[in-house]
C-alpha cells in the first residue's frame, strides 16, 4: 500500500482550493461592504435626520404640497 493514494491527495487538494476560494470571497465581500459604508457616509444630507438627497426631495414635495393646502384653506377655497 502506497503511503498517500491518489484520491486521499486529490480530495484534500480539493478541500485546500475550496478553503483559499471561500476566504478569497469572504474577504472581498467584506471589502465590498466597507466601500458601500463609505459611500453611505460620504452621500450628501439634505435634511435634519439624516435622510439622503432621494428623502429630502419627497419630504420637500411634501411640505410644499401642505403650505399649498394651508394657504387654500386661508384664502377660503374648499379643497
């Protein structure tokens, strides 16, 4: 009998490039995750909160669209 068989050399060669494969993923995807909480970090506020451009925008609509409410109600005119 050989001192290593062919197919005991062929699988933990496989589980060794499995292992190198896997941290290799690992450690790009936290990378990933470390440049897109960078971007978060960087992305302009607009409003009190901390909401980014794509909230203040809804909120501002929203606002605009109360004061056209409230100014109707001031003058009169049923909505």
């Amino acid at each position: 009998m050989e001192m290593f068989e062919p197919t005991l050399v062929m699988a933990a060669a496989s589980l060794i490039g499995l292992i190198v494969v896997a941290f290799a993923l690992l450690r790009g995807w936290q990378g990933w995750l470390e440049l897109k909480q960078r971007e978060l970090e960087k992305a302009p506020r607009e409003i009190e909160g901390g909401a980014g451009t794509g909230a203040a925008r809804i909120e501002i609509a929203d606002l605009k669209e109360r004061i056209r409410k409230l100014e109707a109600i001031a003058s009169g005119v049923d909505l």
